[in-house]
C-alpha cells in the first residue's frame, strides 16, 4: 500500500513538473545553470557578491539573463522551423538543397556553440579540480598538525565529536 501511495506521488510531481510552463520551467532550472556557463569568471564572481550583498536582486539579474536566453534560444528554434517548413513546402530540388545547406549551418553554429560551452566548463572544472588537489596536497602535508589540534580540541571539549570527520 505504501509503495502504491509512493509511486502515485512520485507521479503526481511528474506531472505537476512537466505541466509547468517550459519558460518557467527553463528560469527555475537549466536555463539559471546556462545562464552562469555563459558568464565569464569575473561576472560569475560579481554575481557572487550580489548573491550575498544583494538576494533579491541577484534573482531578479539571473531571471533577467534567463529570460533573454531562453528569448535567444525560441529565436534560434523559430528560424530552424522556418527553415524546415520551406524545405518541405518546395519541390525544386535546387531549392532544397540551398535550405538543407542554410539548415546544416545553423544546426552546425549551435553545434559549435554548445562545445564552446563544454569546452569552457571543462576547463572551470578542471582549474576547480586543481584547486582541490592543492589543497589536499596541503592537508596531506600538514596532517599530523592536524590531529594533533583536533585531538586538543576535543579533550579540551572545544569541539564536539563529529561522527562523519573520523568514522
């Protein structure tokens, strides 16, 4: 029974979700993640800043940034159609060639723009990533320090006993 009632939850939300309009759909979620993949590093840490200055105007910016990409994006898909629709209502086959050519270049410019993107995130995550290491590397290094400080702590009582740090 309560697998039922889960399950018809779980449906429930689906369907809620997917009824959601699909730019309001696009503000909450993926359209807020690729509005900051198009930022470069220091608009990404001004925003930063206004997030913790400023909450509600840094939500009133991203939905701004959002909306005019999701804008960009209906653009884009609405010359796309107008390119298959006049495709597919001409017989010349001169015609079609000529839009078939115009369409694999507009597919082939999103194309390119969506590697730029990955590109660009792939480099973020790789500098995110070496970052970390350093750290680490630090830690690592400074390890005995550590636990030693730590175990201060704790007979001390400065500190509780954190289960997830040493289990």
């Amino acid at each position: 029974m309560k697998k039922r009632l889960m399950i018809f939850a779980l449906f429930g939300v689906a369907v809620a979700l997917f009824a959601e309009p699909e730019r309001e759909h696009f503000r909450r979620g993926p359209g807020m993640w690729e509005v900051f993949s198009h930022m470069s590093e220091s608009e990404r840490a001004e925003m930063m800043k206004l997030q913790r200055e400023d909450p509600e105007a840094f939500r009133k910016s991203l939905e701004t940034r959002a909306e005019k990409l999701y804008q960009e994006k209906l653009q884009k898909r609405a010359e796309l159609q107008k390119l298959i629709d006049a495709y597919q209502a001409t017989a010349d086959p001169a015609q079609k060639a000529e839009i078939q050519k115009q369409l694999q270049a507009k597919i082939g410019e999103g194309f390119d723009q969506r590697l730029a993107d990955h590109r660009r995130h792939l480099a973020e995550m790789k500098r995110r990533t070496a970052e970390f290491e350093k750290k680490l590397e630090t830690r690592a290094a400074d390890r005995d320090a550590i636990v030693e400080k730590m175990t201060s702590d704790l007979l001390s009582g400065k500190m509780n006993l954190p289960l997830r740090r040493f289990m």
